[in-house]
C-alpha cells in the first residue's frame, strides 16, 4: 500500500467475510495508521494463517498491521466493532514483525525450512505456526548447527516466541551483541 493510499477498511472486511476461511470480520484503522482486522474465522485456523491473508488482501506495511482471531467478532448494542473487546487479549492479536537481529534472522530462515509456505513474524511461538514433534526435532539439528548449542525440543515448545527463542539461542552462543 503507498503512502498515497488510504485502506479502504469496510471493503476490506467485505474482502474478508467472502473468503471461505472467514466466518466474519471487521476492519478499522486508528489515528496512528494501525491496521486492525477482527475475525472469527470458520473453523479452526491458526492465527498466522489469517494474518497472512488479511496482509495479502490488504497490502499493508509491516508493522502497521494486526490481527484479532476471535471466537466472534465483538459488537456493541449499536452493531459497531466493540474495540476494547476485540483487543483484550494480548493472546488473540498476532502481529507482524520481520527480524531485528542476526539471530532471529537466522533463527525464522531456519524456522521456513522447517515448515515450508508458512509465513512466520518473530512474534510467533512454533506451536502457532503449526510446529509438531516432528518438526521439532528437525528443528534443534539445524539449530544446533547454525547456533553451535543443543537446545531440547520441550524448549522450542515452551518458547513464548520466535524473538524469545532467538534470544536464548544467542545468549546461549556467547553472542549478546546479536541482539542488538
């Protein structure tokens, strides 16, 4: 999206309620630019996959852009988007974020290896993106060898993020500078 263009969010959220991974769907911006797309998708979706699409149908830059995944929509007695409600949990935004450091880098160029078509954000944990045991393993191999340290499967699960992991793997490296 150029600089020129303003989003255009109620044709958005018109764009979203006809795809078929989206039960419903609103769209606002704020004063600051921020892009907020509310869902409640059909089914069960991963969040990165509908922040994907919202960042596809949208062409918004990075970091003006975040994604609501909720059970339904949130309305006020009005039939508006009730924003406090669709930004309550921290849990159901997902944001997207490229990397800041050479470790999350490395780290999200190895996660994509790993799970081949998944667009990743650094603000996303290995379970959201779809990661399981399998993958895991993969995964600390080539971490081990990219990073020189062993990190353990559960470690990778309980990391809260990409970003989180990255910053253990560096730290573990003797690499604190990367983090900068």
């Amino acid at each position: 999206m150029g600089e020129s263009t303003r989003l255009d969010a109620p044709e958005l959220g018109r764009k979203l309620r006809a795809n078929r991974l989206v039960r419903d769907a609103e769209v606002f911006v704020d004063d600051d630019g921020m892009i907020t797309a509310v869902l409640a998708p059909q089914g069960p979706r991963p969040g990165p996959v509908l922040r994907q699409l919202v960042r596809e149908l949208a062409d918004a830059p990075d970091g003006q852009l975040r994604v609501a995944v909720l059970p339904a929509v949130p309305r006020s007695p009005d039939g508006t988007i009730d924003r406090t409600l669709a930004l309550g949990s921290p849990d159901d935004i997902y944001l997207f974020e490229r990397p800041a450091t050479a470790a999350e880098s490395a780290l999200l160029g190895l996660v994509q290896q790993v799970l081949p078509g998944v667009a990743a954000s650094v603000t996303d944990s290995l379970p959201t993106l779809g990661a399981d045991s399998l993958v895991t393993i993969e995964l600390t191999a080539l971490i081990e060898e990219a990073f020189g340290t062993a990190v353990l499967p559960h470690e990778i699960f309980a990391a809260g993020s990409i970003r989180e992991l990255a910053a253990t793997l560096a730290d573990a490296a003797g690499d604190p500078d990367a983090l900068t």
